[in-house]
C-alpha cells in the first residue's frame, strides 16, 4: 500500500508540473486551458485518494488546486480567480462528504481566505475596475 500511494502521488506531482510546464514554461497552452489543466489533475489526484483512502494524498491534492492560480502566467481576473477558488472548495466539500476528513474543511477556508487576499492585494483587486465582481452587494 505504501508503494502504491507513492508511486500514484509521484506520478500525479510528475502530472502537474508537466501541466504547469506546458502553459507556463513553454506556452503550448492559453493560460485558461493550462489552469483548467491543473484542476482536472488536481481533481484526479483527489478521486485517487478517496479511493486509495490516503488523505495525505488529499491534503496534497487541495494544496496543488488551491495554489494552481499563484502559477498563472498572466493576471486571468477576479472572476477566473474566485470563480475558481469556489470550484475547488466545493472539490473540498465533495472529498469531506465521501470521507469525513473534516481537517480538509480547516485548510480549505485558510488556503481560501490567504489566496483571495494574497490575489486581492497583488493583483490589486479592490480597485475600482474590479469592483462589480469584488462588491457584488452593490
């Protein structure tokens, strides 16, 4: 069991960094496509845990989803960004429902709140221009 976890996890790390590569590095892909790249192998990371039951490989995945847009080549706005922070706390929800490992809900809401701030202040997101997708109250 233990082999077959590392191999599956160093085969899913060797999977995202291929990914990573193909948009960021080498440009083979748009920035959209190579940050939906890195969701569908951070999600199949996810699935493979939950059938392996190896939340270490769940933690990992989550990290790898929530960080996907710090490596984004250009800035894709607060609605990509967000947008897709929400997708991947809800892959967050769906590994907690399937397994019970609630300690994903704690780094889910720290990896969500510290990227949307670290986004919102980088990007400088509480601009004005920004403001219908950031303030949608008003």
């Amino acid at each position: 069991r233990a082999l077959s976890l590392a191999l599956g996890g160093a085969g899913f790390g060797v999977a995202y960094l291929t990914a990573y590569s193909a948009f960021a590095l080498f440009d083979y892909l748009s920035n959209p496509a190579g940050l939906g790249l890195l969701a569908v192998t951070s999600a199949a990371a996810g699935a493979y845990a939950v059938t392996r039951s190896a939340l270490s490989l769940a933690i990992l995945s989550m990290i790898g989803a929530f960080l996907a847009p710090a490596f984004a080549t250009t800035d894709p706005g607060p609605t990509i960004v967000y947008g897709y922070y929400i997708a991947a706390s809800l892959m967050t929800l769906v590994l907690v429902a399937l397994r019970g490992w609630h300690a994903l809900i704690h780094l889910s809401f720290l990896f969500t709140l510290a990227g949307g701030v670290f986004f919102a202040w980088t990007a400088r997101y509480y601009d004005a221009a920004h403001a219908s997708v950031t303030l949608p109250a008003t």
